[in-house]
C-alpha cells in the first residue's frame, strides 16, 4: 500500500490525504500510520541532515500489539532490568532514536512485557533505509538480556553464598541458560535457592551453581565434555504473563555509509 499526501485517485494499491499544502519538512520529518482503532502501524521518515556533519539518526520503530507493552530503556544504566521489576510508564514507547557515526557500535534497548502468556515470540529487524541507500537488517543485531544468579559478594545469615538475580548475558538462544527462582523483583535481593543451568548440544541441563566442588574439580573437565554453543540467529522466546524480557540492540554503522536519517521497524510476532 502507498500513501501520498498529495491530490490523486485512491485504489486498492494507492491512498492520497489529499492536502493542498506542503507538510515535509527538509529537515526531516517524520509521519505515522495508525489504524483505524488507533494501533500503530508504520512509520516513515523524510528529509536528510547536513552530510557535513558525518553523523547518522536512526528511528527505529518497534511494533506494540495489545498483548504487550514496549518499554524502551537505556542500554548503559545502574538500574537492572529483572524479568518482575516495575518499569516508570515514561519508557512506554513505539520508537527508538538513536545518533551515530560510521564504524560506530552503539547499543539501544526495549523492554517487552506480557499481558498474557506468550508460547512463541519473534523479534526480527527490517533494514535501516536512508534517502539513497540502506544499511542492512543484518547490522541491527538483536540479543535478549538473560538474567541469571550470580554472587552477591556476602553471605546470607545460615553461611551459605548469597545470589542474586543479574542481567548480564546476551544470547540468542535464550533456553541456553535456565534459571529456577527468578520471581525476586529487587536485584540486590538474595535468593539462596536460585540455580543457574546450561544447556550442551545434546539437549540436556547441568547444574551450574552447585557450591559443594572444589575448584580443581572444575577445571579437569575439558569444554568438548559439555559443548555449549549459542545459535547464531535470534530464536522465539516465551514470555509468561506479567514478566519483562529485555532486548539489547546493537547497530553496526558501516565504514562508507552516508550521512542521513535512517529509518527501519522492529517486528514483533507472537
């Protein structure tokens, strides 16, 4: 479907608003499509900014449905992101902006959290395009944010290792890593009994958090005894309802990109 501002007949293909007056902006401006029951649809963004200035403004949009609710949030902050943490409402939003020069790896994130039990979710990203040219979905590389147990560096009154919950790993296959106990809210809260397991090749769990071996008793066991290997592409994730799942983004801007706005959709299917 095309949508033109201008004066034209409408079709099945074609739609014009039919304004009279200029509405774009050189500078860049951006419009938005929202359906008839007010859900975002799509986004596109005009114009280019000064090439001098050798930077590049990339809006990212990321699609909400009613089952969810899309929570962008910085990616470098001392406030950790736990799978039942309350997020302020202000980071409720559909789009990501982001500047950055060529040869540039900046990180952006979102928060997904589900309204209902999600079985099966895919996150995947279009190209970023500019006025002349794109940079390619496959520099917008999209990871989840694990949270596993970690020491807390103290003890819990009965002596044993204190562990709390930790976002800390990027994977794609997120079943690579389960986790037993992750219901705390607080990441400075102890849970004793919160147990980390990896996932091999073969399928199968180990323990990962046992405290009751030596450190000997670790590094005898050679790696080709438990492979462990992440996927290489960002596989479906289940997201129970009422818990966060936090996406970490990180564009690569090529070397010989142009300056310009860049402008590109991240999908959500679930």
């Amino acid at each position: 479907m095309l949508l033109y501002s201008g004066y034209g007949k409408n079709t099945n293909s074609t739609l014009f608003w039919k304004t009279s007056r200029n509405i774009w902006d050189d500078n860049g401006d951006i419009a938005y499509l929202y359906d008839d029951r007010g859900k975002f649809v799509s986004s596109y963004l005009s114009g280019t900014t000064d090439n001098t200035k050798k930077s590049i403004e990339n809006n990212t949009t990321v699609v909400d449905t009613n089952n969810i609710t899309v929570y962008v949030v910085p990616a470098i902050t001392d406030n950790k992101i736990l799978p039942n943490s309350s997020i302020p409402s202000s980071y409720i939003s559909d789009t990501i902006s982001v500047k950055a020069s060529p040869g540039e790896f900046e990180p952006v994130s979102f928060v997904i959290h589900a309204n209902q039990n999600i079985n099966s979710m895919t996150v995947e990203s279009t190209d970023l395009t500019g006025s002349n040219e794109n940079i390619p979905s496959n520099n917008v590389d999209i990871q989840v944010v694990k949270c596993w147990y970690q020491s807390c560096n103290s003890y819990n009154l009965d002596r044993t290792v204190s562990r709390c919950l930790t976002p800390e790993l990027l994977l794609k296959d997120e079943s690579l890593i389960k986790v037993t106990g992750d219901s705390v809210s607080k990441a400075d809260n102890s849970n004793p009994k919160g147990i980390n397991y990896i996932k091999t090749t073969t399928g199968s769990y180990i323990d990962i958090s046992k405290d009751d071996k030596k450190y000997s008793d670790y590094i005898s066991i050679p790696i080709s005894k438990h492979p462990i290997i992440d996927t290489n592409t960002l596989q479906p994730v289940t997201l129970q309802n009422g818990y966060n799942k936090q996406f970490w983004v990180t564009l690569n801007i090529p070397n010989n990109v142009n300056a310009g706005n860049y402008s590109g959709t991240i999908t959500v299917l679930h």
